[in-house]
C-alpha cells in the first residue's frame, strides 16, 4: 500500500470544505442563501422555520478560515491514521 502525504490530503480537505463555505458565504451576499435553505428543506420534506440573517463579512472569513483549517486538520489526520495502519513492514 503506499503511503498518503499528510499535508496533500489536508490542504485536499481543507480546500473542500472551505470552498463549500466561501461558496455558501457568496450566496448570502447576494441574497440566494435563504431560496437555498427554503428549497433545500422543501426537497427533503423538512418544515423548519430558518432565517438567514444578513452577510457578515468578518463571519464569512471567520467561517471560511476555521472550516479550511478544520478539514485540513481533518484531512491530515486521516492521511496520518491511513498510513499508521498501513505501515509496510520492513
């Protein structure tokens, strides 16, 4: 089995996940993140009542950064266990 590099498979997640919400923060600023929620929660039959508050632009970098930087720690961990359990014995 070869190995993972730790660092590529976070910066890979971190990316992930802080895109997903850099994308999300987009749509609130332009007034698409409660068509978004409404829609979303119709398409699986939920009846919750969400409000969208109005863009914060220093909540969106906040979000934006710990999300990236929690899916790279995420990332690397896994990178980390999947190398630990697949260690080549030698």
């Amino acid at each position: 089995m070869s190995q993972v590099d730790c660092n590529k498979a976070g910066l890979a997640v971190g990316l992930l996940l802080g895109g997903w919400h850099l994308i999300w923060s987009i749509l609130v600023a332009v007034g698409w993140g409660q068509p978004l929620i409404d829609f979303v929660l119709w398409m699986h039959m939920i009846h919750l009542q969400y409000i969208v508050g109005p863009f914060e632009p220093a909540a969106a970098v906040i979000l934006v950064l710990l999300t990236t930087l929690t899916g790279f720690a995420i990332g690397w961990l896994l990178a980390f266990v999947w190398n630990t359990l697949h260690r080549t014995a030698g």
